[in-house]
C-alpha cells in the first residue's frame, strides 16, 4: 500500500513539459521508462535543471524504485523550507541591519533612502529570487520570476491590505496612497504592454528598462512631492507661529522650524536590527523598514526630539518596541573588553559573538517558536561565521575568520569560484586578497579596542556577503521548485505565485498587521502597496536587463494564467483606487471583505486555468 502511494505521487501520465517563457528547450519525459528519462535529464541540463549546485531533477529521475523517489522528493521539500529560512534570516538579521548602518554612514535622507536602500532592504527576497530564476541559468526561468513578482503583489494588494483593515479599520492618507497605487498601475501596463507588444519574440533590452525608468520617476516624484509637502508645512507653521507669538523674533521661528525638521520617530533595535528581547527565531522574521510620510511620522515623534533615525520594524510575531537613538551614530551595547588578552578570553569572546542562542529569549516565546528557533541555529552560526555585521560589537577573531570566509563564499554563491583570469582562477587571488586583509587586521587592531572604521567596513562587507547568500539560496529554490513543477506538470507561472510568493509574503502579512496593531496601520497599508510596485519594477528590470545585455535568450509567452494575474492584479488596485474614495479614504470592513474576495477568485481562475478548464 504504501509503495503503491509513493507511485502514484511520482508517476504521472504521459506528457510534455511546455517550453518556459524564458526559452527553455521542452523537458519531454515520458515517465514510464525512468532508465531513458534519467539520460536525457542528465544530457539536457540548462532545460530541466535550476541554476543552483544540487541538481534535484535528476536526483529524482535517476532513481531507481518509486520508494526512493518518493523520500528524495521528501527530502527537496524539506531543503526547501531550511531554504527559505535562511533567506530570512540573511534578510532579517544581516542584510537589513547593514543596510540601515549604510545609510546612516552615508547621512542619506530619509525621503531618499525610503525609496531606496529601505524598500531594497524589504524586497531583498523578492528581488534575489527573481534574479536567480532569470540569471543563475543558461536559459532563464522567467515564469518563476513573473510568477512570484506578479503573485506576490496581489497577495500584498489585496489579502495584507485586507488584513491590516480588518485589525484596525483607520482613515487613510490620500495623496500617497493614491499616487502609490497610480505607479504601480503603471507598472503594471507597462508590464502588459510588453507581453503585449513581444509575443512569442526575444524580449528586448529597452523593455526592462522601462521598468527602471518609471521606478525613477516615482521616485522623483516621491522627492519633490515631499519637499513640496515640507516647504508648504514650515511656511503655515511660521504663520501660525507668528498669529500666536507676534513679538517673537523671526531668527527664533526660523530656528525651531528647522529643528522641526529633523523629529523623526524610530522603531530599531539593538542587536542585528532587532529588538533581543523580542527577536523570535525563524521563517517569520524577515526584517522590514517602514516608512511613512508626513502625519504618520508626526505620531512617532517627541516634542523636544532632534534625531534623525530610521523606521524599522521585523517579521515577527512580536514588533519591536518604538525607542529613540541619540546622536548620529546608533548607541549599540558593547561587550566590555577584556582586562588581560588570554587564550581563554579569545575563546570567550568568540563564542559570543557566534552565540545564535538566547536562552531568556527561548524560554518567553511559544511552542512553534522554540521549534523554529532550534532549525534556525545551524544557520545562523554559519552566516556570523561569514558576514560581517556592524551593529555587533568588535571581535579580532571573528574579524580575522570573516577576512577568509567572506570573499570565498561570495565567488561561491555568485558560482565563478573557479573562473580563470590568466592561468589563476579566481578563488586563488580571493585567497591573496584575504591572506593581506587578514595580515592588517593582526597587525593594526587590538583585541579589546574597536578599530576607528570598523562599523563602515563591517556594513559595506556585511551587505555584500549577506546578499551573496540570498542569492546562493535562491539559486537553489530555483532548483527545487523547478523539479517540483516537472514532477507535478504545474507551471513555472503557478509554482512562483504559489509557493515562492505565499513564502515571501508571508512575512509581509505578519509584520503588516503588527505594525497595525501598535497603532500606525499607515505604515502597513503604504508597505503592503509600496513594497510590492518597488518589487515588480526592480525584481523585472534589474534581472532581466542583465540576461538581455548578457545576450541570452527570453521568449516573450502571453498564456492565459499571466493574462489573470495581471488581469487580477489591476483589479485589486483599481478596487483601492475606487473604492477608498467612495469611502471618503476611511477604510473600512467592507473594503476589505472585496480585496479578499478578489484573491479568492484569482486563486480559483487560476487553478481552472492551469488546468485547462478554459483559456483566451
């Protein structure tokens, strides 16, 4: 009975796998001779294969018994899930938190970094799949890609923003919901027009960057729009200022108008951009920034506040506490140094900094959460062991073990470890390099004293690193998911909207509707709109132009399941763009009950679709 269960899971009816809309060549298994189906895996790599090390179609074919394949495709789906946690927790805990000390290094505005480096660091995942489906293959993915982008966005448009509604209804702000909403109908045209317009031909380079022109324009817009908003904003408060204190001189009113400024309210945290008390480990904690205009800003700030910091917020169940960070640098607790430099205080040290571990932190949270806190210590000891973080306090051993582990890893990810240039490969002049970094950091910094630059080389390192294993992960969910769509026969369009965008959305929903519960569902509905138009015009441009200017070949495919989801995906938005007006922008129960209900339908037309119950 029970082998008679694992055959029926891997055998399937004769049939054919469609091209991918990327250009692959058809992956034709028959299914029945498993012996001829495991050669020509084997021979036809670039079309059954992802681009990841772990070749998962052919560990399946070339079984031999249906058993075996049965517990191998067990097994995929098992590295699946370690997968996606160590996405988020390369998002959460290392990438996100680098990116915040970037910015702060580089003093970059709020208005700016907002729309940029912050909705980089919330789209990491998105983008990093997206890339590895187009780029890590000879011949691209692109129906993972479109279908993750695309579903992932009416998840966000319609079942977040319905959520963040339904946990605390609120009246929305107008003008930049609105003008969200109008961009990423744009976007969403423009992602039509190219359907449109290249049907069944090579995609072209100035079609990706369309992408990226209109993500430039909304982001000038963005800018001037709030330096419009401020300048109107300093100009009333002068005059109010001025109807009530008329005696007051104009340097003073001059003077408290600019310090108004620089209030900004702040939800950080003290240890890898997270709260400690409140880090939770695992698959919901993909760290997000959030960031919202104007009055929403106005909340968090304090009366006599004059700090410029970041708004950000995790993935997690609990969201971490708001608090304030003085002074241009962010106050990080340090770990007193050693009184004498032994062995054992080396030794100490280190473990600490490699510590995963919170023992308070393991014995508040839920049964769940101490489960997905145990999996995730394997990951994340092997990521401090590799990416620098520049919110951890100064270790000389753990900077000496990242010298080496870094630069290997990222020509690992990126897999051109063992391309040449001349007769050496790459991974031997990474080794030099390494060898010199190692030999400055023994030399010119102390064990116990941080070195003058170490949080600005730690954040750029850091950054680069933890994107590095976004991308390695990636590249192998690519692999997995690309052998589940041909053991299954469902498309690359429906496992990308499926499983690779419930699994980074997921995250989305949690941290939404927390942020919602603290009091500032703005910030959750702005994100869950936001994010999401970011996403689709980043995670379509950047990918696509690079395997455009790289000469490979992408098939423009104009099916019926990518005709619903952007049929779906500009129903959702135009449900908001109507129906928050009619609503006089207070958004209420109702509203929401019609967002999920459009996901519910798109979920069903899509099945019926995939399954050729109808097609146009």
């Amino acid at each position: 009975m029970q082998n008679t269960t694992i055959k029926a899971l891997t055998t399937v009816a004769s049939f054919t796998i469609a091209p991918d809309d990327g250009g692959d060549e058809i992956c034709a298994l028959s299914f029945r001779n498993y012996s001829s189906d495991c050669s020509y895996v084997l021979d036809n790599g670039d079309a059954c294969e992802g681009g990841g090390y772990l070749l998962w179609t052919s560990y399946v074919i070339c079984q031999e018994t249906a058993l075996a394949r049965g517990f191998t495709i067990f097994g995929s789906v098992v590295f699946l899930a370690f997968l996606f946690l160590l996405i988020t927790a390369s998002a959460d805990d290392f990438f996100s938190p680098n990116v915040s000390a970037i910015i702060d290094h580089l003093k970059i505005s709020h208005n700016i970094a907002g729309i940029t480096f912050m909705a980089f660091g919330n789209g990491a995942p998105d983008i990093f799949s997206s890339l590895a489906a187009v780029n890590s293959v000879k011949r691209p993915k692109a129906g993972l890609a479109v279908g993750e982008l695309l579903g992932g966005g009416i998840f966000d448009s319609s079942v977040v923003v319905a959520a963040v509604v339904l946990v605390k209804p609120f009246h929305v702000m107008r003008r930049p919901i609105m003008r969200d909403i109008a961009f990423y109908l744009l976007a969403v045209a423009w992602t039509a027009f190219v359907f449109l317009y290249g049907e069944h031909k090579q995609m072209l380079i100035w079609m990706p960057i369309g992408f990226l022109v209109i993500y430039v324009v909304y982001a000038l817009v963005v800018i001037i729009g709030r330096f419009v908003h401020q300048r109107g904003k300093r100009k009333e408060k002068k005059e109010r200022h001025r109807q009530i204190h008329p005696t007051q001189s104009a340097t003073n009113v001059a003077i408290e108008s600019i310090c108004s400024e620089k209030r900004y309210g702040t939800m950080s945290s003290e240890k890898c951009g997270l709260d400690a008390a409140k880090q939770v480990g695992g698959v919901m904690e993909n760290g997000k920034f959030f960031y919202e205009e104007h009055q929403d800003v106005e909340v968090l700030e304090e009366s006599t506040s004059r700090d410029s910091s970041l708004v950000y917020v995790s993935h997690a169940h609990n969201v971490t506490a708001v608090h304030e960070l003085r002074g241009s640098e962010p106050q990080i607790p340090q770990l007193p140094p050693s009184p004498v430099t032994t062995w054992h205080s080396i030794v100490v040290d280190s473990l600490k900094c490699l510590n995963p571990f919170d023992v308070q932190e393991f014995a508040d949270t839920s049964i769940i959460m101490k489960i997905l806190m145990v999996f995730r210590i394997p990951i994340m000891i092997v990521l401090k062991c590799s990416t620098p973080l520049a919110e951890t306090p100064w270790s000389k051993p753990i900077a000496l073990l990242h010298a080496f582990t870094a630069p290997i890893f990222i020509l690992f990810a990126f897999q051109i470890a063992d391309k040449n240039i001349g007769p050496i490969q790459l991974w031997a002049y990474a080794l030099m390099v390494s060898a010199v970094i190692a030999t400055l950091i023994f030399i010119f910094t102390e064990f116990g004293d941080t070195p003058k630059y170490y949080k600005q080389c730690a954040c750029y390192a850091g950054f680069v690193t933890s994107a590095a294993w976004m991308y390695f992960a990636s590249s192998e969910v690519v692999d997995v998911v690309n052998m589940l769509g041909i053991m299954s026969g469902i498309s690359h369009e429906v496992i990308g909207l499926t499983i690779l965008a419930w699994s980074n959305s997921i995250g989305d929903l949690i941290a939404d509707t927390s942020v919602a519960r603290q009091g500032f569902p703005r910030m959750g509905i702005s994100a869950a709109i936001g994010g999401p138009c970011f996403n689709l015009l980043i995670g379509f441009g950047f990918p696509f132009l690079i395997a455009c200017a790289q000469g490979k070949e992408v098939i423009i495919e104009w099916d019926t399941v990518k005709k619903v989801m952007l049929i779906f995906l500009a129903l959702s938005l135009l449900s908001s763009f109507i129906l928050l007006p009619v609503q006089r922008f207070n958004a209420r129960r109702p509203y929401a009950l019609v967002l999920l209900a459009v996901y519910v339908t798109f979920l069903i037309l899509v099945v019926l679709a995939e399954v050729n119950v109808y097609s146009f």
